[in-house]
C-alpha cells in the first residue's frame, strides 16, 4: 500500500511517500481501508518530535516508533481480528488509532491502517468521509476541556480563546449546545464564520485584547487555546467562581519553547491548582472514558458539524501541514485517501 512515511524527527520534507507492507488486523482490531484522515497541530509535533519531551513520553527517543503519521482516519472496515464482533466488512467507520492525548504517530496516513476497535465507531451518516475525519481527536478534546475540566453549565458566559481553529471551531459549538453564553476569540477573517456556529460574540485579537475589555465580563469559563497570555492576566476578566482552562499551543514552533512546549505552563498552573479554585487540576483525568461517544451522538444529531478549511490527496500531506503552519487556517485541514 502507498503511505506516508518519516524516517526521522525534522522539517516537513522528511515525510516521503512510500510503498509499504499493508497492515493487518491483530486481536481487537479493525483494519480500516481509509477515505480520509486529518491534519493538526499535534501530527506536526509528532513529525517535528518537538517538544523534545514528547520523545521521552512513547513517541520514540531517537526517531518516531511509529513511521506513519496521522491520527484521525475516516472509511471503511476491510476486514477485522480477532475478539471483534461489532464492526463488519463494508462499515463506515471512523475514530483515533492513538489513545487520548498522545503525540504518537497514528498511522493513519496510509491507504490502510489497523486501529483499536475501541476507538471507532460507526460513522454518522450525515457526514461524509472527509468531514468524519476532522472530528475525533480536535472534538474529543474541546469536549473533555469544557465538559470534564471547565464544567460548563446551562447560561455560563465562556470565552474561547483561539476559537477559529481546529480545536476551538468544536469548542464553540459544543458550548453553544450546552446553552452557554459564548464570547470567540480569533483573527478578523474567522470571525463571521464563528458567529454562524454559534459564538454570541466575537472579538477580533488583531484589533482588541479580550483581556483588557470592560464588556461581557466577567466570564465564567475561559478556554485557553491560544495561551497568548499568562493565568494571572486572563484572571482579570474571569469570575472568582470561575474557571480557566488551558488548551495551550506552541504556535507551531513559534513560542520557541523546544524541550517542554506548552508542557512549561502546565505544570506551574497544577500546582497552583491546589490552591486557586479557578483551576480545574487533574479534574479531567477522573473523567468518563466517553467522550467520542458524546462526540458522536452530538454530530449525529447536528449539533456538531466540522468546519473543513480545505482538503489534500494524500501524496500532498507535507503541503497540508506547511498550510496548517503558514496560513491562518479554519477549521480542519483534511487528506484523502483511495479516492
Ligand atoms: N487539534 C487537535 O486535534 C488537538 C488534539 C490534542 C491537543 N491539541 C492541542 O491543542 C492546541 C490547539 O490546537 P488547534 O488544533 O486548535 O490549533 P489551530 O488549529 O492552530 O488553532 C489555533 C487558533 O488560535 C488562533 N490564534 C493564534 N494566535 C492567537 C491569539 N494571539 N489570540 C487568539 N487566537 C489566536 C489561530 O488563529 P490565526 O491562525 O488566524 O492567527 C487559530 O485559529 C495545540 O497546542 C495542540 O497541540 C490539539
């Protein structure tokens, strides 16, 4: 089978396509014959192996153990190991090949790859391949960040910071759905498509620091996935029942923070966590193992949709992630696959 492939940690032109021996599927496992799999910033991580820390928490030391990138995948059970009795021949499927929260490769960018039956599910049908792979790790984290961590409730007013991209585009609307008030932070040219999933309020970071603003506070829940500002800044305009929650990003590269990345913010913020309410701590970790399954019952009953900036073949993945990186992108970033 064709596939992507990197050989080793480094700028986007390690990743070459390739001929490759097609997997199969081991005990509990489905093989996946891919239509689409998707782009973000933790598959750049992962292919850059920055932060230096990430090669010390699975991904591989000195080159990644897994040498097919990609997360996300989207398409149809090829065949299925053993101990699998829910999924068939013929289904569409889609969900994660990595557990929650890794900076693994998946290997997903490929024409087949053999995923855990455990992180699949049937794919809503209103969706097509291209839009089912945008969903599952973006989603899944915007959900755990409000609903486990953030606690979001009925009428709260919540601030997403960074609300354009491919976490925050979930996030808004998943606040939306939980009935929140919700104030979007992004870039001018996002902002209208913001308002049109579900942002009560935009407010434009180009022109307007929203933590300097007198109006619309103060928030009950900021989502911090831009993390342009310190806790102790982003405090003035939550309220003291309030939480925060850092997503954290690291600007892909921009920040400069090459062995811990946003990792540098967390571990200073759980500490504080045992003394300022205002942080959520390790709350999220006790957490329910169900979020793609909520994930997925959203999007099937069209609370959810996924916003796809724009689509690239497979051979095109490096070109993808150059875009993600350079462009002010919105949305998913999405690869196709045996078109
Ligand atoms: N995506 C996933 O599936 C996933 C999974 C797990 C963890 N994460 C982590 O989540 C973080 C965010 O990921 P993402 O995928 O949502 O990133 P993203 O797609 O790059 O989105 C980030 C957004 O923040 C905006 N932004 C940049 N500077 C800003 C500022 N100063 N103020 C407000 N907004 C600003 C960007 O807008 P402009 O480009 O217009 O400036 C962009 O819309 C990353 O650290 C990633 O490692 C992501």
């Amino acid at each position: 089978m064709k596939a992507i492939v990197q050989d080793t940690y480094g700028p986007l032109d390690v990743l070459t396509l390739r001929e490759v021996p097609k997997p199969t599927a081991g005990d509990g496992e489905v093989l996946v014959k891919v239509r689409a799999t998707s782009v973000h910033a933790d598959v750049w991580h992962a292919v850059r192996g920055e932060p230096y820390a990430l090669r010390f928490m699975g991904s591989g030391v000195r080159r990644p153990k897994t040498a097919i990138p990609g997360t996300d995948v989207a398409g149809v059970v090829e065949s299925v190991g053993p101990y699998v009795t829910e999924f068939h021949p013929g289904d569409a499927v889609y969900g994660e090949c990595v557990g929650v929260n890794q900076w693994h490769n998946g290997g997903a960018f490929a024409e087949y790859v053999a995923v855990s039956a455990k992180r699949l599910a049937p794919m809503p049908a209103r969706l097509s391949f291209e839009q089912a792979a945008a969903v599952p790790t973006s989603a899944s984290i915007a959900l755990g960040c409000l609903r486990d961590e953030g606690r979001i409730q009925r009428g709260q007013r919540v601030l997403i910071n960074g609300a354009g991209g491919a976490v925050g585009t979930f996030a808004v609307q998943l606040a939306h759905a939980f009935g929140a008030h919700v104030t979007a932070v992004d870039s001018t040219d996002k902002l209208d498509m913001l308002r049109a999933i579900g942002a009560d309020r935009v407010v434009d970071y180009t022109l307007v620091d929203y933590t300097q603003e007198n109006v619309g506070i103060p928030y009950d829940l900021i989502l911090d996935i831009a993390g342009n500002h310190p806790f102790s800044i982003c405090r003035r305009v939550l309220a003291p029942t309030g939480t925060y929650v850092l997503v954290g990003h690291d600007h892909y590269g921009a920040t400069g923070h090459k062995w811990m990345g946003s990792l540098g913010r967390f571990f200073p913020l759980m500490v504080r966590s045992l003394f300022v309410k205002q942080l959520p701590g390790l709350r999220g970790a006790g957490a329910p193992n169900d979020r793609f399954a909520v994930v997925t019952e959203m999007v099937a009953a069209g609370d959810l949709t996924p916003v796809v900036d724009r689509t690239y073949p497979l051979a095109e993945a490096a070109a993808a992630l150059r875009y993600l990186t350079e462009e002010q992108t919105r949305g998913k970033i999405v690869l196709t696959v045996n078109d």
